[in-house]
C-alpha cells in the first residue's frame, strides 16, 4: 500500500494509516506530519519525506525507515522495534526508550536519549552516524548510545552537559573529540569486552545505511559510564 500525505491533516494521515490492512505501507510525500506509526507493532513503514513530532512514540515492535530528515521526539518511550533514519533528527530523540533501536544516519539534536532506562531483557540502542547536541544521554538509567562522528568535521562528538545527571548505561564515542564531561563520569577506553559488545551495533548500522565497516571501525572508541561510587556528586553544579 502506498499513501501520499502531502498536506493531508495529521488525523486524517494517521486514521488512514491504522485502517490499512496492509504490513508493508509506505507513506510518500510526508510534510511534517505528527505520530506517524505510534504504538504500531508488526508493521514496516517505509516514510519519503520530513515526519512530524513524535514519530514512532510508544512503538512497540514495527519498524519504520525514514528518507528524511525528522523533527522532535522520535521513539518517545517506544517499547519494541526499529526506526531508521536516513537523515537528521532534532530534539529528545530517543526520550524514555525502554527497548528498540534507533538509528541516525545524520546528526542528532538536544537530549538524545534523555531518561533511557533497562528493564529485565529490555535494552534501548541509538546510534548517531554524526553528533549529537548538549545534554545526551541525560538521567540515562541503562542502555547504549553510540555515537559515530562521520562527516561531522572537527567538532566535538556531543554538545555541553554530555551525561549529566546519568546513573545508568554506557554511551560510546568513536574517535578522539571527547566533550568536556562532569566529573562523576568515568571516561574510559574501550576494552576488548566493550569491543566485542559494539562489533554488532556497528554492523547493524552499515546494512542500514550502506557504509564501509573498516570506515566505521576505523578509529578508536572511547566509553562513559556513571560513577556508581559516587552517583549523584554533581548534577548541575559547574564542571
């Protein structure tokens, strides 16, 4: 099935979407309109165009493949599944996962991954293929966030506050432009075990996005985990 959105109202899009008996729907034209694909499981959406805030919010095992760009809250508090995006996302990508992945070819905005948490077999993944905005990674209470650093130029891989307040997780950095971090972070390199943990994650995002994996692979990883010693020294306090 293919739907064309072009300025269709957000309801009207989504009404037609839940409606359709189809598993593969592909929705063209997409000008920024809001909850494309929230809470769907076992479906694979294919987007062409720029969706609005929330896309994928609550997903609970579709997957959702975007040639695009994305604006706000992607996969808020999303469950289960997949969402691809060929592009960039903007801000609180990732917001309160609890599960699924989340994979960026571009560039992500502000508070990516901000509250992600584990629980029991559930673990959040986000992958940015660029960097990442200040505050990543923000209260992060489990999970993994990647962040690649390519075509990115010299700049830092994250924005100001990387971390701040986390108590949870691990978020990796690829190359050697580290962000200033609070002190109750420890900064890391990585070892074998975390190498051997990120193999994967890194050959998911080459299928997605059709990359070398040497060009991937092809610079050192650093990790940031929370001081479990002492987890709550500083939150906001100056560096």
């Amino acid at each position: 099935m293919v739907i064309e959105a072009n300025q269709t109202y957000y309801q009207t899009l989504n009404a037609a979407i839940h409606a359709c008996p189809d598993r593969e729907i592909i929705v063209d034209r997409v000008l920024g309109q809001r909850y494309l694909g929230c809470g769907s499981s076992g479906r694979h959406f294919t987007l062409r165009g720029t969706p609005g805030n929330g896309l994928g919010q609550y997903l609970n095992g579709s997957t959702i493949e975007v040639f695009g760009n994305c604006q706000e809250a992607v996969g808020d508090t999303m469950n289960d599944g997949d969402i691809i995006v060929h592009g960039n996302c903007g801000d609180a990508c990732g917001y309160g996962m609890r599960g699924g992945s989340i994979f960026i070819e571009g560039n992500v905005g502000y508070r990516a991954g901000i509250h992600m948490k584990s629980y029991l077999e559930k673990s959040p993944l986000l992958v940015v293929g660029g960097s990442a905005g200040s505050f990543l990674g923000e209260y992060q209470a489990g999970g993994t966030i990647v962040v690649l650093g390519l075509d990115a130029g010299r700049e830092p891989l994250a924005g100001n506050f990387c971390g701040m307040g986390m108590y949870g997780g691990k978020i990796f950095l690829r190359g050697d432009r580290i962000p200033v971090l609070p002190r109750r972070l420890i900064l890391r390199e990585a070892s074998p075990e975390d190498l051997a943990e990120l193999q994967p994650i890194l050959k998911r995002f080459c299928r997605c996005f059709h990359r070398d994996p040497a060009e991937v692979s092809g610079a050192p990883f650093h990790v940031i985990t929370p001081d479990s010693a002492n987890p709550y020294q500083q939150l906001y306090a100056p560096y």
